[in-house]
C-alpha cells in the first residue's frame, strides 16, 4: 500500500468515526422546533442571541467535524464544502493563508451563526478563530441596498461593553454567488489583553440619515488553542547596509508566528520598512508576512503559522530595506515659494496649493521603484510652532509621485517643520539569517 493510499483510507476512518458522532446527534422535530423558536422569539435580544448560537452550534458540529479536516487535504472536498450555507466565505477567505488552512484542518473554527437584523438588513457573524496573538471573526451581510456606497463603522466591545485594546482591520463587504450576499472578515490583534470571554461586534451604519447599528454577541472559547503558545529564543543580529538588526525571539501560536525585531539605536538610518521579508522551510515554501512597515525602534512582524507543520528548518530573508540617513528626517518647507531645505536628496517638492482650509504639498521621488510605502511626516509645526496634522496621503507608484494633505494647513505662518515618518526609498541590500526551530 503506498503512502497516497494510507493517507486517503486514515482521512477515510477519520472521516467515518466523525460521520458516528454526527448520527448519534439529537435533532428536534417540528413541533419541539418550534416551541424553541416562539421561546427564542419572545426572549429578551441579549438572551435571544445565545440561544440561537447553541441550536446552531448543534446541527453545525457535525459540519465542522465532517468537512474541515479534508479543506488542506482535498481540493474537490473544499469545493463541497464552500457550497455548504455559512462555509463558503470561510474557505475562500482563508485560502492563501496557509497557517489558517491548517488551522481549521485542525477543527479550531468555531461556528458562531449569531445574527442581527434591522429594517431587512442583516449581519451574521458565521465564524471565528482565535488564540492568545490573534482573531479573524467571518462575517456575512444580507440585503444591503446601494452596496457601493455603503459604509460601515466596526467597534469591538468586551463583555462589559468596553472597547477592547486591540487593533484590527477590515474591509467593505463583497458581493458572493448568492446576489443579496455579502461576506467579509475581520482580522485582531492582541498586544495589550487577551481575547475576551465574551465579545461584542457592533456594525454602524455611516453617511446616511438612518444610522442603523447591528450589534452581535456570542462567547469565545478558549480551550481551544489553551497552552499552544511556543516561545523560540533567537537572540542574532543581521546587518544590512549597515544597519544592525536584532531578532530576539520568535513566538509561534496556530494562527501566526510573531516575530520581534529591534533596531539598534547607533544605526545612521533610521528604518521604515524591510523589503521582502520572508521565512523559508527546508522544502522551499514561503511563509508570507503582511507586515510591509516596520517602523521606530522595531515592531512584532507577523507571518504565517507553521504550527501544526512543524520545519526542520527556517531561514529569514529579505531583500533589503526602506530607510534614511537620520540627519535628513527633518524637512522646511515654505509653502508660498516652493522651496524645500532637508530631507533627502531624492525628495523633491512639486507644488503647494490651498483647498479650503487645507494645504496640499505634492512631491516625487527619484529611485522609488518597488515601492512598498508611501510618504507621510509627523512632528508638523508652522513657524509659530502651530502643530498640524496629516489629513490624507496619497502614493502613485507608477509616476513616483506622493501626496500630502495638511489639515488646516492654509492657516499655517510661514515655513513648515515636518519630520519623515515613512519614505518609499528602497535601498537593495540582500539578507538571511536561520532561524531555529526547536522551541
């Protein structure tokens, strides 16, 4: 019997002892069904919201059990299950994140299926995954009216309705096969606390006179990823054009692996971004980072997780990094006549002009190919030491051409001191280091 056929008839058995689980399961009748949902129905929103995540968690158990484990394994199971009410979003939003497929392969989604509704709208949080460092919460919208112009403001709230310290990212809602369907995720980081016992997703609707609000709450379970953390002490420094970095230590949860890195502070440079920053097995695979921007003295890059596929060797390896010579971080601009003191010498400032209260700076700079950052400043003061703000940035590859608007800048006295606080400059300078792998 080869390997390919050992494997296949183990996913077989598996696949079986799941199926037993799934029979043995209790399912209402109609009646029984519905006297749940008149109770459901006349409960209070906050008591109405866990019991429909408990009946729905019953009848999708044995789908989570069934079908995730073969996502990884099968590409014509996967395509199964993405035609499955709730799973399709799930799969293909996760698909390109390797550490999430393996993540789920080992049955760590948990259904939610929680779901708010308000003037034939409605939002469904369909899933989630989540261990100490990191949540992705799958979310599906129906009956979105004027899609392209609507936008939502999202809060996540503890179970006391405090705002959680966390940061996270998300995106409109795209359209699915099912016309009246929008699906999106939403992706936390946890730097500050732990992910809460009991979370709170609020949806607000902005730019129109309604300003609707859904507002999910469903548990989260820990132990499900309890006591996975791994530490790997690392402790090298790298050098790259000069510049010393110091990787001290590689944290590997199921959803991510954390790396800290830390610039040293007699660096001639300072450091904005490492360009192509990867992990490599002895197989060759890539662990991709979306982590394009490092920057201050250092930062946590995230990459994806290797966890349950443990290597017997990494190798970081970047290509070089986006960054300037500290001596020309600060920059005098004097908005009537154009002229430009400081910054580098690529930097150049095409024109100023006043929008209402705003000032706009346009610039280019020279050898900005492959960018993978934009220019903004910080530290902004007038000559009166007035501070502004950036109000929006701007970045055109293409034509290596950036904009800068200045909030309330029209008001500022004359010249304008400003501090670089991301350049698209790319210096080429290959590296790699090992990295170990027991922890």
């Amino acid at each position: 019997m080869t390997d390919e056929m050992k494997s296949y008839e183990t996913l077989e058995q598996r696949l079986n002892a799941r199926k037993t689980e799934y029979d043995a399961m209790p399912v209402p009748d109609a009646e029984a069904y519905q006297s749940v949902q008149a109770g459901i129905r006349q409960a209070a929103r906050r008591r109405k919201f866990r019991l429909r995540w408990y009946m729905s968690s019953i009848s999708a158990a044995a789908i989570i059990l069934l079908f995730t484990g073969c996502i990884r394994v099968s590409p014509a199971f996967a395509s199964f299950v993405e035609q499955l009410p709730g799973m399709e979003g799930i799969v293909s939003m996760i698909r390109q994140d390797k550490g999430l497929m393996m993540a789920i392969d080992q049955s760590l989604l948990q259904k939610v299926g929680v779901t708010d509704e308000h003037d034939g709208t409605s939002v469904t949080v369909d899933g989630i995954i989540t261990d100490e460092s990191r949540m992705v919460i799958f979310y599906t919208m129906k009956g979105i009216k004027d899609s392209e112009k609507s936008d939502y403001h999202i809060d996540l709230l503890d179970e006391h309705g405090k705002q959680l310290p966390v940061a996270f990212g998300y995106s409109s809602p795209l359209p699915t096969s099912d016309e009246d369907l929008y699906e999106s995720s939403i992706d936390v980081s946890f730097t500050e606390s732990l992910p809460p016992q009991e979370l709170t997703v609020e949806f607000k609707e902005r730019g129109k006179e309604t300003n609707r609000k859904w507002k999910i709450t469903f548990p989260v379970d820990h132990s499900l990823t309890k006591g996975m953390k791994k530490i790997i002490p690392v402790n090298q420094t790298m050098t790259v054009d000069g510049q010393r970095i110091q990787v001290n230590q590689a944290t590997l949860f199921p959803t991510r692996l954390v790396l800290d890195i830390e610039y040293d502070r007699n660096n001639t440079k300072k450091i904005f971004g490492i360009r192509d920053l990867q992990l490599i097995d002895e197989q060759g695979r890539a662990w991709r980072t979306d982590s394009s921007s490092i920057g201050g003295s250092g930062s946590s890059v995230f990459f994806e997780s290797m966890y349950f596929s443990t290597p017997k060797k990494l190798t970081l390896q970047g290509s070089g990094l986006s960054a300037v010579n500290k001596d020309e971080l600060v920059v005098s601009i004097d908005p009537s006549s154009g002229v430009i003191q400081g910054g580098p010498a690529s930097l150049k400032l095409l024109k100023s002009t006043v929008q209402g209260k705003n000032l706009i700076l346009e610039f280019s700079i020279a050898d900005a190919q492959n960018a993978t950052s934009g220019l903004s400043f910080t530290n902004i003061e007038d000559s009166k030491g007035n501070p502004f703000d950036i109000n929006e940035v701007g970045w055109s590859p293409s034509v290596f051409e950036a904009r800068v608007v200045i909030k309330n800048g029209a008001a500022a006295k004359g010249n304008l001191t400003m501090e670089i606080y991301s350049y698209p400059d790319q210096i080429r300078a290959p590296f790699s280091i090992e990295i170990p792998v027991t922890p």
